[in-house]
C-alpha cells in the first residue's frame, strides 16, 4: 500500500522506494538506551528507554539529530528484534518505552507492540507533524503523548521545516490527543497523558509566546516542557540569524510569559544548551565493539572486513579499559597512579596515531558521553572513583582532540 502517513502524504510504496522521510518500509534505529534528559516525569530515576528512529518526515534545519535524521544512519531491524528491544529496556529498568520520531514507522512499531506490548508506558515522542488518521491508529498501542509545537508562524515553519502548513496540522493533532489520553500520574511518573514541548529558537521568541497563548486558550492544564537547550547544528550555519544559542533576554522573555500564563511543566535552565542532549549514533560501532570484546573468536571474521583499524581499536578499548582499572585502584602511594597512567596516556596517544578520522570522531563522542556520564553518577552518589573515571575519559579526549586538531592543520579532517 502506497505511504500517507504523515501529512507529506508522498503517496509512494515504501517497499519499492523512499518518500520524504528518507525511508523504506523497514524499520531502522540509531540507537536504542536509557536515556536521562527527558523530562523528569518521563527519565525518572532510571531513566527512559529510549529508541531513536532513523530518517524523518520533518527535517528541520536545524535538527539536533540531523545524522540520523537525515543521513540515513542506523540499522534496519526487524519488527521481533524490535520487539525485543523493548523487553531488553524493560529488564534494563526504563520506565518507559520511549518511541523517538516514529511517525514515518508506524505501521511496523505497531506490528512489533502487537508482538511485545511493555508493562510499562510506552511513550509516542513526535515532531507533531502527524495525520489524525495515522494519530488515531497508533493511540490504541501507546500510553504518553509527547509532541514538539515548534512553530505557529507559516513563514518560519516553510523556512525551516518546509512545511507550510505546520501549524494548521499539529494543532488539530495536539487537540486529538488530549481528547485520547488524560493524564495520569504514579508516585510523579507520567503513566498517560500530554506533554506539548517547545523549543525556543533565536529571534524567534514572538513566535515562541503566540505558542505559549495558544496552548493557554485551547488546552490548558496541559503539561507545557519549554526548552531552552539549542544549539547550532546541522544546516543552522546557512542561516545566520539562527545560527547561534538563545540570548538571555530572548529566554528571559519567553520564560517570562510562561510564567505570566501560569503554564504547568518544566522550564529548561538557559544553560541547557549544549551537545551534552544530542545523543552519539553508536550503533553500528557499538554493536561491533561489543561483538569484538565478548565473542573473541568472532574477530578474525571482522578483522576481514576492516583490516587494522579494528586492531587498533582493540588496543584503544583495551587501554582505556586498563586506564579505569588503574584510576580506581587504591594505591598507597598517589604518584604510583599518575606514573602509571601517565604510561598508559602515552601508549594511547601511539595508537590513535594510525587511526582514521571517523573512528577518532567516533571515540572523541564515546569518551565525551562516557565523561558526562561519570560526572553525572559521581553528582548524585558522591563517589570519588565515578570523578576518577570521568578525569581518565577527559584525559582521552584531550589526547584525541589533539590529534584531530593536527589533522585539520594538514587538511586532513575528512579522511575516512
Ligand atoms: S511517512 Fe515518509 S513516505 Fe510516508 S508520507 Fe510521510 S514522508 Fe512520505
């Protein structure tokens, strides 16, 4: 049957080709973990178990996401290994299913919840760029509504989005589903209901409180998330007035507003804005990377494939590994640790020598999440071997950045 999922409505079988969104019928994801930065009544303690859809049916120009939503990186899996994947979150703890940019494979998320349906929420995280039809289809098999209101105005919406029509369409969406879903509510955890999130972009703020209005006339008591976090990314740089962060006053302003309106929900510190929230696409290496250090004897097989990069992955893996060993071991003696770390520095430095520049990209983004990460642990338990670990990722990075630095002074930068 021919695509009209969403309200581009390319009218084109899927399994032949690909419409808009970049996809064909199959399903493909980027990544699938436990993810920190939704909302707390979404993360919760543990954490949301989010699955990020590859391609999109909107593609901002400015999307946080733009490699996979654009780039077409990811893994085509099956509608049972998807299945799975929401059990393996399930034992991992999530507290949520959380179904990121979904809309272009509905039709394949339904057939794997009609396999596996979660024993707990499972979460529709949109654009809001929806069909009604599409809307009505996926309410029976999800629990939480979690839809973006980015823009009211057409001129913007067509300039960044190329879609006219944004508003006309995702405000009826946004109407549907607080008809579907009421909110309901578990020791704070959002179990069912709404939460319209708005993502505040420079010069735009008229736009941001005309959005804040709407929401107050037409669906109040409505969770509203404003979020201050953007950041430059992908095509932002063609468009210079967008093509930095957010000023204070134009989050002053708009924080302003919603606190006027007396709006329910979650207002985004200005600081916010960082790569910290742009989650790393790993799962192609990931997934190669387990697959070397678990089952051994696969590595002659692999090592067909990528020939010496994978071994000098290997040995990045396995110093970084003795690295952490090293930082959390209890030595009497302080500078024991430094002279052995200090050794392990150098052989690493050595070895990304030889590497090229999409691995050295790929670990710089590993040691950066892994460092954050750290941080985050040693904050909430007060550990000193979590701050140890995230000094050992830091040191990397640096040691990497270096490396990537020299690349570009030689015009190297887009080896691969
Ligand atoms: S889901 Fe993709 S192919 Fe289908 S109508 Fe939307 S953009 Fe076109």
């Amino acid at each position: 049957m021919n695509c009209n999922l969403c309200p581009r409505r390319c009218n084109i079988d899927r399994n032949l080709g690909k419409g808009y969104c970049g996809e064909s019928n199959e399903i493909k994801i980027a990544k699938y973990s436990l993810f920190m930065f939704e909302e707390p009544c979404i993360s919760g303690e543990k954490g949301s178990g989010a699955i990020f859809f590859s391609g999109c049916s909107l593609k901002c120009v400015f999307c946080q996401n733009y490699d996979i939503s654009s780039l077409d990186f990811g893994k085509t899996i099956t509608p049972n290994k998807l299945a799975e994947i929401f059990k393996e979150l399930e034992e991992m703890g999530a507290e949520n299913i959380n179904l990121v940019n979904p809309t272009h494979f509905v039709k394949g998320i339904i057939e794997a919840l009609k396999i596996y349906k979660p024993n707990i929420p499972v979460v529709y995280n949109t654009h809001g760029y929806e069909n009604i039809e599409t809307l009505n289809e996926i309410s029976k098999y999800v629990d939480v509504f979690l839809p973006d209101l980015k823009y009211i105005d057409p001129m913007l919406s067509s300039k960044y989005s190329k879609c006219g029509d944004y508003f006309e369409k995702t405000s009826k969406v946004l109407l549907a589903m607080r008809k579907l879903k009421e909110d309901k509510f578990e020791n704070g955890m959002m179990k069912q209901g709404l939460i319209i999130r708005h993502l505040i972009l420079p010069l735009c703020t008229y736009d941001s409180i005309k959005i804040l209005e709407w929401i107050k006339q037409n669906l109040l008591q409505t969770k509203v998330s404003l979020m201050a976090q953007y950041t430059p990314y992908a095509k932002a740089s063609n468009y210079p007035e967008i093509n930095r962060k957010i000023t204070k006053r134009e989050y002053d302003k708009v924080v302003s507003k919603y606190l006027e309106l007396n709006l329910d929900g979650y207002v985004q510190e200005r600081d916010s804005s960082s790569t910290i929230y742009i989650p790393k696409w790993d799962f192609v290496w990931q997934f190669l990377m387990l697959t070397l250090l678990q089952f051994k004897c696969n590595i002659k097989l692999i090592l067909r494939v990528r020939g010496n990069n994978i071994i000098m992955m290997v040995n990045v893996f396995s110093l970084i590994s003795k690295a952490l060993d090293v930082a959390v071991t209890k030595f009497d003696s302080k500078d024991s640790i430094n002279s052995k770390l200090y050794g392990i520095y150098a052989q690493f430095k050595s070895c990304v020598n030889d590497l090229p520049v999409a691995q050295l990209n790929y670990l710089y983004d590993q040691m950066e999440t892994s460092c954050d990460r750290a941080k985050c642990l040693y904050s909430k338990s007060g550990n000193l071997d979590d701050l140890k670990i995230a000094d050992v990722y830091q040191k990397f990075q640096k040691i990497i950045s270096a490396k990537l630095e020299s690349l570009k002074e030689y015009g190297k930068e887009y080896e691969i």
